[in-house]
C-alpha cells in the first residue's frame, strides 16, 4: 500500500488504460476519483474502485475548461485535494492530411493536449505538492503517417511535459508515459486500420501490451521510486522507440 493516504484523480478511466491506472491506484491505497465524459461504462469502474478504496466518478470533458473546474470542485468536495494527476483521456483519428477535416485536427489537440493543459493548470492551482503524469504516445516520438493530429498532439504532450517539470520544480513532478501498442478499444479492428495494426507489430517484442503494463509504471512513478524523477518521458513499448 505505498499510495496510502494520497488522493489520485485519472482522467478517461471508463476504460482502457485510465481504468487500468485507477485501479492500480487504488490497489495501493490512494484514493481515487477519475472523469469520462459521458459513459455507461463508468459506473461498472466505480464499482470496481468502491471494492478497493473511497472513490468517485465525475462526468466531464477535459477540453471542456468549465467542466475541468466543475470536476475539480466535485474531486476537492468528495475526496479532497489530489495530490496525483493522471492525464489519461485521449482520443484517435486516423486519415491522410488530405482528407483529415479541420474539425477533426483540432478535437484530437482539444482532447489530448488542451485537455492534459486544463487539468494541469487546475491541479498546480490547488495542490502545493504532488505528481502529474501524462499518457503520451510512442507515435509522439516517432511520427506516423495517417496520424498526423495524433501524432502532433502527444509530441505536444511530450514538450508540455519537460515545461512544466521545469516550472513546478521541486514541489510538483511532471513524467509522461509514452505507451507503444496497447490492447484496448483504441487499438481494435474497429478504430484502426490493418495497415496501422501491422505497424504496431513491427517492434522487438512483436505483440501488444496490456493496460495493466502502463499501469505499473504510473504506480512507479506515484510511489517512492519516483522521488527524483523529473521531465522523463518513459517508454512502455514493447521496444518501439529506443532511446
Ligand atoms: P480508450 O480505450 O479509447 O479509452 C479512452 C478513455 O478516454 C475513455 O475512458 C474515454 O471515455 C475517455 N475520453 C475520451 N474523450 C474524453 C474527453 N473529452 N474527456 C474525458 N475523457 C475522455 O483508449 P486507451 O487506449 O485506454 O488510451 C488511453 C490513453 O493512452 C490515451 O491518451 C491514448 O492516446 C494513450 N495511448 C494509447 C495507446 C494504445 O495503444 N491503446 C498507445 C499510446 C498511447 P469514453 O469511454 O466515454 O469514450
């Protein structure tokens, strides 16, 4: 139980890797409060947590920077301030830039980079100390053709990232995560492009990863072992990007 008497908020933990995340979380002691913007599935991840820890479920849409406050207030009232921010919600389009609607660029940047800003900037606004670590992308890192608003938004979220772990020093550690391929809806056949998914398969280890693989480095760097650890961007990729 090395999270004990923390207060963890997970952005997009209806599913995937933010459900995987906020159990984790929970497992460890912390108390948990995550967001979906809108989600049946989010009652069956309440359930979950309620089984482990205090917990609460707070419908908004981290673009949305009235609702980032209003979840702010809901998390503060519920469970108290959060001293551990998970920049988890994200979403996926796939198209050549030709075809890619303008629309559809700046949802993807409103979501997974306008989204992790809003939170953030709430979060340095309430907590005197703690630790915010951001989903980005191994595709952040290596570019992808037919990606281009994804792949922008989580090297947006890379640099957002090393900015602020700068800028919040000493009292508030800022990491990011880059994930390779993870099996989760937004890697299924319904989301992705047998092109795309083949793609994924072209590491070392030539498989997917689990949520509960991205998991255990968020409860990694939340614990003692990221007690000086700053700026990184941690690659959980099967092998994808090697730095
Ligand atoms: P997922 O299964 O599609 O889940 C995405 C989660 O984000 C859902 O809970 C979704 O809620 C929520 N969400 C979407 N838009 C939101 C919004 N505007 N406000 C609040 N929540 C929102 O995706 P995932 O694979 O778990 O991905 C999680 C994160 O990991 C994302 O940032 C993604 O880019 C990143 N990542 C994933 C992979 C991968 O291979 N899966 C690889 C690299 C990085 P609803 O259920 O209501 O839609």
């Amino acid at each position: 139980m090395t999270l004990q008497g923390k207060i963890a908020l997970v952005t997009g933990a209806s599913r995937g890797i933010g459900r995987a995340i906020a159990l984790a979380l929970a497992d460890e002691g912390a108390r948990v409060a995550f967001c979906h913007p809108g989600d049946d599935q989010a009652e069956q991840v309440l359930t979950e947590l309620a089984q482990r820890t205090e917990a609460c479920a707070i419908r908004a849409d981290v673009s949305d920077e009235a609702q980032v406050i209003g979840m702010y207030d809901t998390a503060c009232k519920e469970l108290g301030i959060p001293d551990i921010l998970i920049n988890n919600a994200g979403i996926l389009r796939e198209g050549p830039i030709v075809d890619t609607a303008t629309e559809d660029f700046d949802r993807v940047i409103a979501v997974n980079l306008r989204g992790g800003f809003l939170c953030s900037r709430e979060f340095v606004r309430r907590a005197d100390a703690g630790r915010i670590i951001n989903i980005a992308s191994d595709l952040g890192l290596l570019g992808r053709e037919n990606m281009v608003a994804y792949a922008a938004s989580k090297g947006g979220v890379i640099a957002m990232t090393r900015s602020l772990s700068r800028e919040l020093a000493p009292d508030i550690l800022v990491n990011a995560i880059a994930p390779g391929s993870i099996e989760t809806d937004m890697t299924s056949p319904d989301s992705m492009s047998p092109e795309q998914l083949a793609k994924d398969m072209d590491t070392p280890l030539a498989r997917f990863g689990q949520p509960e693989d991205i998991a255990a480095m968020a409860v990694f760097l939340c614990g003692t072992g990221g007690n000086f650890i700053t700026g990184q961007c941690f690659g959980v990729n099967g092998g994808s990007v090697m730095t």
